[in-house]
C-alpha cells in the first residue's frame, strides 16, 4: 500500500501563470502616431474642405454627378460622371477656383478628369 500512495504525495499543485498582456492602445491614438496615415488623412480633409466650398456654386443636379477626387502638390481634382459632366465643370473652372480663394483653401489649380465608372 505505501508504493501506491508514494506518486499521490509528490505531484505538485500548479497555479496558472498569470498572462502579461498589455492594456489595448485605442486606434485614434496609433493613427495620431502614423506618419503616412497622419498626411492621408490632411490631404483627405483638405479635399472635403474644397469640395465644401464649391459644392454652392454647382448646379443641384450637376452637383449629384461630380465626387472630390485627390489634392496633392499640384492641385485637386474633381471627378466627373461622365464627358458631358466634365464640359460643363469646365466651363464653370474660373468660378470654382474664385471660390476656392474665397474660402482661403490653398489649391493652385483644380483639375477636371472623368471618372471610369459611374458614380451615381
């Protein structure tokens, strides 16, 4: 009897080892500390804020057809539904970019480009 009892005596009584993990790090803070994320996200409200400002000046059913397209170094772009959305975009360009000036957004040209696929 001793020898069967001998292995219940040594087996030793373990406690689950605590897990280290760190606290979570909320997601608006890591895309405040990404450099790339950080500038996409400028030039993104840079062209929302150009849109906003031209957006009084289109014709309400123009307005449905033309999307803000992308600000860079060179200017912003608007993107049109198709050729003829395009034409009469340019045709109002002087006005737009008055506007533009008006609101103070530091854009040194808006380009005008058809969109591949439809955006309505």
């Amino acid at each position: 009897m001793g020898d069967q009892n001998i292995h219940r005596r040594f087996i030793p009584l373990l406690k689950p080892a605590a897990t280290a993990v760190p606290d979570a790090v909320p997601l608006g803070q890591v895309l405040d500390r990404c450099e790339p994320l950080l500038r996409l996200q400028q030039r993104l409200a840079a062209a929302n804020a150009h849109m906003d400002a031209v957006r009084p000046f289109l014709p309400p059913v123009l307005s449905k057809h033309v999307r803000s397209g992308p600000t860079d170094a060179e200017g912003w772009t608007l993107l049109a539904a198709n050729p003829a959305v395009a034409a009469k975009l340019r045709q109002l360009l002087p006005r737009l970019e008055a506007a533009l000036r008006q609101k103070g957004c530091a854009t040194s040209r808006i380009r005008i480009r058809v969109q591949a696929t439809s955006i309505t």
